[in-house]
C-alpha cells in the first residue's frame, strides 16, 4: 500500500466517523426532546394529584374554592 492510498484510507475513515456523530448527535437530540416531554406530563400530572390530595380534608369532606351555588363573592 502506497502513501496515497494510505492518507485516502485516512480521510475515508474520517468521514465515516463524521457521519456517524452527526447521526448519534441527532439521536441524542430527539432522545433529549422525548425525555423532556415526558418529564412535563409527569409534571403535569403530579401536580394534580397533589390538588386532589390538597382539596381533600381529614374528615372526609371536600375543600370547596367557590360556593355550589355562584361565584366567590357571595
């Protein structure tokens, strides 16, 4: 194998390692938005279920924010 063909292997590896980051970096980023989304609904949800557990009394009876009957005011 001559120098040339030696610095093409080179170069010929190099860009093949250039595509493959390219390819895990995209990878990762969509990785990154699905672990990012998931961690919001779960959010989401761990703040109602707080509310749920926030609104109940130890007595069983319900917390009301407004009267059955109208708003806040009367």
């Amino acid at each position: 194998m001559s120098l040339g063909d030696s610095i093409l292997g080179g170069l010929r590896s190099i860009v093949l390692i250039e595509e493959r980051l390219q390819r895990l970096n995209e990878s990762l980023a969509n990785l990154r938005r699905e672990a990012v989304a998931a961690v919001a609904d779960h959010e989401k949800r761990l703040i109602r279920l707080e509310t749920i557990i926030e609104l109940h009394r130890p007595d069983g009876t319900t917390l009301r924010i407004a009267s059955p009957g109208g708003g806040a005011g009367e």
